[in-house]
C-alpha cells in the first residue's frame, strides 16, 4: 500500500531530500551541498541515492512510494519540468528536471519553483492554514513567492506566477538579475541587504570590528538582527527601511489580490519584530482602507517548508488535489 | 421563455440602462444624468422606470428578463450588494443597491465593481477572448481593473481584487483618494493628468490658448492626444511619462500574476499608439524576461462594455457559470 512521499528541494546552497508520511511528515532527511555536483546529473544521481537509502533505513520499499516532488530557486516549468531559469545554479537551465529524476526513480514527479512549495506547504500545514486566498513571500537571497487562490496553487498562463521579488517599488533603481529595475529584491534581497549593511557601517564611526568583517550575503541579516537587538541606531533604521519597502510591494499586492492573509517566511522574516512591525505600519498606511487590517504572519514551517511543500508537489500531480 | 438581461451601468456622470439578449447583445439603451438624482432611490426609480420603457417598447414582459445586474464605479461588497466606497459619488458609501434594484425589478440583481464587468466583457465578448488568466485596465477619472483567472472573474477575499489603479509605483508620491499613496492613479488618473497638462503648459512658451482654456479633467486626455498629434513635444513627452509609469505597474502585476493577456480600456485608450508604444516599451524592459512578450492590447467593446458586462454579472448570478 503506497503511504510515502519523496521531497526534494535544490537550493543555491544545499539539496535537501526527505521522505515523508501522507500527512505530510517527514520521517527521515538528508542534505547535499548544491554547488560540490559537477552537473545537473550528478547531482540528480547522489539525491536519488540519498533518498534509497532513506527508504532503506527505514525498510520502506517503492512501491509504497506515491511520488516524487521536487522544489527549485528558480522558474519551472511544472508541465514540462523544464528549468527555465536558476540564476544562483549555474548549468541547470534548459535541463528537464522531471524526466531525470523520473528515470532515476521509475515513479512519477513533479518539479516546480521553491516559493510556490512553501506556499503550498504554509497552506495546508502551516500559517495559511484555514485561509482561501493567500500570498507567500519567501526573503532570502532572492525575494521570492506563491499564491493560493481559491484553496489552489496559482501557477499562471507560463507557469511563472508569484514573482514578487520583481515587483517594482520606485520609477528608478538598481538594475535586477531578472532583468527589470528597481524590483524589490533589489533592495530586500540578502545581496543587497549586505551592500546596504555595508554602507551603512562606512558611513559611521564606531563597531568597526563589524565593518571589518567579510560581509557573505546570508550572514547580512543575521549580523543586521543582532545589531538591532543591541539597540544599534543605523541597524535600526535600516529594517524601518527594508521594512516599508517590502511593505509598499506587499499594499500593491494586497490591492490587486485581495487575499485573506499574507505569510512571510525565509531566513530574514527571523528578523521578527524588527521586520513585521515596519511592514505592518507600511501597509496600513499605504494599503486601500478596507483591506487594512489584513492578516500579515509568519511562516510557520520554517527550513522544513521546503520538503513538505516538494511532497505536496507529488500528491498535486498524482491526484489534482489541490 | 427567459431570453433578456436588464444591464445597468452607473458612473460618476451618466448611469446606462440596457436591454440585452441572452447573447449580450444590446437591443435598447438609454443615458441618465447620475449627479442629477438627489440620492440612492431616487436615482433607482428613474433608472427602473427607463428600463421598463425599455422592455415596453420591445414588447417584452418581465417574466423573459433572467435578472438584472449592476456595475458601479466603485467598491461594493457582490455577496451582499453593498457600497463599500463610491469616491466619485457623494451619498451612496453603505446603501444596498442590491436590494433596491431588487425591489424595484422583483427580479435577481446582481452588483458589482464596474471594472469587474468590464473585465468580464471583455473576456467573453472583447478582446480578452480565448484568453484564460487576463488583467483588465480601466483608465478613466479613477484607475481601475478586474482579473480573470481560469476563466473566472476573480473577486478577491473581501470583494474588492482588482484594483489596479491603487499598486504604488514608488516609495514617495502625491496622496492617493484611496488613503495610499503614489498609486498609480495618482499619476494616469485624469484629474493627474490635467494637472500634469497644467504644469507642462505653464513651463513653455507657446500654445498660450490651450493653457487659456478652463481644463476639465475628462478633457485633458483628448486635448493631450489632439496636442501629440500636431506632434507638440512637451505632450509626447508626457504621454511617454504616463505610459512609463503605467507599463511599470503592469511589469509588476504581469510578474505576480502571469497572465497571458492584458487588455487596457477606459478614455484614455483612446490616444492609441502614443500611450500603448511606451507601454509595451516599458514591459519589455521592466518585466521579467520570459514575460516579455506578452500581448498588450486595446479593449474592444468601448463604452458599451459597461452594460454588457453587467448583463453578464446578472448571467453570473444566476448560473454561477463564470
């Protein structure tokens, strides 16, 4: 009797790999770093030995597997399973993911974008949890994100729906990766959180061990966070300032979509007050009246959101659940 | 045998009231002053009255009417029939005008955003056809829009999706009517426009009877279209401005939403290529790559899109078949 799923989810940084219960709890994981595989294939390979040796551990055979899922930082194309575009991987694109992994496994898979995952994840198990329209915003080192209308994913005329990472703010601004100017990733966005951090430390006296640092992008939040906590006046201004600008993007969406909840998640939502609270304060000023008091959350499922959101993938694509 | 739609279409200066069959064609109509009606019921009265004539001169009983709907240029909750905000209407923000058509008609009535019916017409009617997942446009005194997603008008978790006319497109702009701020309609809206028109007349030298003339905010997009045909610069230039900021607002809607239309319709329209040319420009180099090429195009009901679209909201009503 089929009872498990497979999740996978490439990141920039590492592939994950997990199975998981039809409830969607995951029972035994393992993780891969992204970059060490020399090509899509090899990587494709280590992932599918990874995940035998799970179900081994844990005496389950395939065919009590239903499927496969597998989320990526980048623009899928979920019919075909074509990688259209992974602008932190470089080698992926043009590479029919599904088929790959369909002939490591001999099962059925389904690959989509990461942020529509974690939208599906946060829908049914996490903070979206009892909603009908819901937006997803994922904040890492691309500003990335899903939609649920109607109790389903939205996944658009070229599978390439949920981008509000390249929603512009301002007229004018920085050019983006994807090609655009002034996209809100361009500002929240961890590279350009730490060009930011960056900055801002040149521009004042005082920690100047923190200046000294080697910034890496995924730190820039993080060190950001701390210097909050202590009371640190530029560090401060700062989130009041990534804060109203993802809150300007958000008052946009919430006008166009009308969703019952926003979820925010990825490593700076950890930034907790000091990013929620200039979000909240940029909405309901600049959001139309009615739609002011919109729920705006954060993820709940953190690093695992994922994996369980990959797993959804799987069940989406055997049985048009969701 | 039922074989009519009653559509009614009221705008801040003129209400519409047609009679159309049951392939939305309209086979009578007639014009009311709206402002002209000193409230709410007055206004229903006459508007029940014309639309009685109507059916009168046609020979039709009410008994052939499938149900009459309404597209109001503002905010109305549809479930209920209420008028959450009318900005370009005094008097009418909590009435039920549901429930007074319904009165008035002792048939099914069914309210909704104007540009919601528009939308709608558009779709099944207009240039939106054969389309699956479009965003419709209206630029006119306010900015407005509808979405339609898997071919189904898309309404959003309190009634109120859609409003195109209020996503910000920078971080620091003009108050917006809607308590927001550096909307869009701040910048396209017709009264913005006369104002920018105004401002560009009194830097120059030249044209002095233009800048003479009383500027009435509906007139400005004409006499700016009129101006850019005899090829007057500050007036082309202008209309590249509008259009600039307008095709960044779509860039950031195309991202999130992915539509595979978008059709733009309202007065302003009208000045054809010197607005649709910097809007597309814009597209092309603001959204993301793969959505390029998405197809811009011009509505095609014009002014009867209103009363067709509200016939098909009363279809909607009645069928939930949208």
């Amino acid at each position: 009797m089929k009872k498990y799923y497979i999740g996978i989810d490439i990141g920039g940084t590492y592939t994950k790999v997990g199975v998981l219960t039809k409830a969607f709890d995951i029972i035994g994981k393992a993780s891969l770093p992204t970059s060490s595989y020399k090509s899509p294939q090899r990587l494709i390979s280590a992932v599918s030995r990874a995940a035998g040796l799970l179900l081994k551990s844990r005496n389950i055979t395939k065919t009590a597997v239903y499927g496969v899922g597998v989320g990526i930082a980048g623009l899928v194309d979920a019919e075909k399973g074509v990688i259209k575009n992974l602008i932190n991987i470089p080698g992926y694109r043009g590479f029919n993911i599904k088929r790959a992994f369909e002939k490591e496994f001999g099962l059925s898979v389904c690959a989509d974008n990461d942020a529509n995952a974690m939208a599906l994840a946060e829908f049914h198990k996490g903070a979206g949890r009892g909603g009908t329209n819901i937006v997803c915003v994922t904040l890492g080192t691309g500003v990335g994100g899903g939609i649920i209308i109607g109790g389903r994913l939205y996944r658009g005329s070229t599978s390439s729906a949920g981008e509000l990472g390249h929603i512009p703010i301002n007229m004018k601004g920085q050019r983006c990766n994807c090609g655009g100017t002034a996209c809100i990733e361009t500002y929240a966005g961890n590279n350009y959180i730490a060009g930011r951090l960056k900055g801002a430390l040149k521009r004042r006296i005082g920690r100047p061990g923190m200046a000294a640092r080697t910034l890496a992008a995924d730190a820039a939040p993080k060190l950001l966070y701390e210097a909050a906590k202590d009371g640190d006046r530029s560090a401060l201004e700062l989130w009041e300032e990534i804060g109203a600008e993802i809150g300007v993007m958000l008052a946009g969406v919430i006008n166009l979509l009308d969703p019952d909840r926003v979820v925010i998640g990825g490593g700076i939502a950890d930034a907790g007050r000091f990013l929620f609270s200039p979000i909240k304060k940029t909405v309901r000023s600049r959001a139309m009246k009615s739609k002011r008091r919109i729920k705006i959350v954060k993820a709940r499922l953190g690093k695992d959101a994922g994996l369980v959101g990959a797993a959804m993938l799987a069940r989406l694509e055997r049985t048009k659940w969701l």
